[in-house]
C-alpha cells in the first residue's frame, strides 16, 4: 500500500469508512480481565455480481494483569491475511489509537458464500439475532480486502464506548484519584 499517494489521514478516513457496523453490542467491556466482541462479518467484492461472504468469530480483549509501561504497543493476533493489512494497521495505531497493554486476539471460522446482495444478508442475521434474542453479537460490513480494518475499527469502537465506564470503576475501586 502506497501511501505516498494520498493525504494519509484521507485515505485512512476513506479505509475507515468503508467500513459499517450495521448491529453494535449495548454492553461495554470489563475493566479487568478478558471480554469477548462475538460478530458476524459480512464479505462484499469491489466487483458486481460476486457473491457475498460471511465470517463468524470472535474477539477476544485482554487487559494486562501488571503494570506495564505506558509505551507498550497493543498486540494484535489474527486479523489479517497479508502483510499490506498488517502495514495497514500499524500505520493506524501509530498514528490515531492508544490501546496500549491491550491483547486482541481474533478467531473466526471458515468464510461461507450466502448470497449475491450485502442487505439481503443483513437482513437476514438481523432477523435471526432478533430471534434468538441474541443482543452479544454484532454484524459488520467491509470489503474482503479490508476484514481486518473492519474488526479493528469494531473493537476500537467498543474500547472507546467502554472507557468511561472502566474510568468509574477503577476510581470506585481507589485505583484513580
């Protein structure tokens, strides 16, 4: 990826919008110990006329159980195929996000061809998540070539969500002033 190209920020907003989150989770992540962002990601091709794809998985956040220093980088495990996503990526957390001491570890299971159009599949995980009564599990949208950028930018979202509320606990539980 080359990003002499663009205007980083644009292209970055440009990749960042690309991506949907179509079903958020209402619940925020706890302050100690792992949580887990389980999701639906929906495949769509640049082309017209191929099929859509659907992933299941999970994301699991790990917060650090020491200390550890305020330079840490965050670990990302499987979240991409390619070393241009994982270039993607670290130009991302270098830049705009501080999860430092963080360990996200995706798992997913094998992609699945549903259909011709992203909506009908919406749709249709809308319906059966409604269902089941199903409120843990979010539905995303993103080109192929971006289904890591669009996990990252899902668990990014629920991090910041969290923070006010993991802010209050720690200052609840004395560990903040």
């Amino acid at each position: 990826m080359d990003f002499n190209q663009y205007d980083e920020e644009q292209y970055l907003r440009f990749l960042w919008n690309s991506v949907r989150i179509v079903r958020n989770i209402p619940y925020t992540l706890f302050t100690f110990g792992e949580s887990e962002l389980r999701y639906y990601l929906v495949l769509t091709s640049n082309q017209p006329g191929q099929p859509v794809k659907l992933r299941q998985g999970e994301i699991r956040i790990t917060r650090p159980l020491i200390i550890t220093p305020r330079d840490a980088r965050p670990e990302l495990q499987d979240f991409w195929d390619s070393a241009e996503n994982d270039h993607l990526i670290s130009f991302l957390m270098t830049r705009s996000a501080a999860f430092s001491n963080l360990r996200l570890a995706n798992s997913s299971g094998p992609e699945r061809i549903v259909s011709d159009q992203p909506q009908e599949v919406i749709d249709r995980l809308t319906r059966q998540l409604d269902l089941e009564d199903e409120d843990r599990v979010a539905i995303v949208v993103a080109p192929l070539e971006l289904a890591g950028v669009a996990l990252i930018r899902f668990a990014a979202e629920q991090i910041l969500t969290s923070a006010p509320d993991n802010l209050n606990e720690l200052r609840e539980r004395g560990l903040l002033p």
